[in-house]
C-alpha cells in the first residue's frame, strides 16, 4: 500500500533537468565572491591568532573556533572544485 503523502511526490528526470539548467553553468563573478569571503577573513583570523599568541593562549583559542570554520569552508571550496 503506497503512502498518499507520497504518491503525487513522484520526481520526473526531464524536469528535474529542465529545473536544474540555470545551475550548470558558472558564474566567475559570484565564484570570486565566495573566494574572497571565505579567504580574506581566514588569512585575517589567522593573522589575529598569530598576533593573539602575545596576549594568551586562551584568547588564542577562542580566535581558532571561526579560523576553524572558515578553514572548512575553504576545504569544501576546494573540493568542489575538484569535481569540475
């Protein structure tokens, strides 16, 4: 016995295709957008983390928590354009 709630959510590929074109191309403005807010705060924190070192350990510690986010962020970057 099929589920009524699932019933009409039956996926079409060519539409799915056809929903999906405007996605498959590029667009480099928006790819250096991405690069530069992911890049320019990471090398920032890092930089404040090096300089933090001078204060303490423990300011130093609470700067790696974004550092470390931005860092994933670069990594999923670089990742995905891997796949290209």
């Amino acid at each position: 016995m099929t589920n009524p709630a699932t019933a009409n959510a039956t996926i079409n590929a060519r539409d799915l295709a056809r929903d999906l074109a405007p996605y498959r191309a590029p667009i480099e403005a928006r790819s250096f957008f991405e690069l530069a807010v992911t890049l320019v705060p990471f090398f920032a924190f890092w930089f404040l983390m090096w300089l933090s070192l001078d204060v303490g350990y423990w300011l130093t510690l609470l700067l790696a928590v974004p550092t470390a986010a931005f860092l994933v962020r670069v990594f999923m970057i670089q990742h995905d354009c891997g796949h290209a």
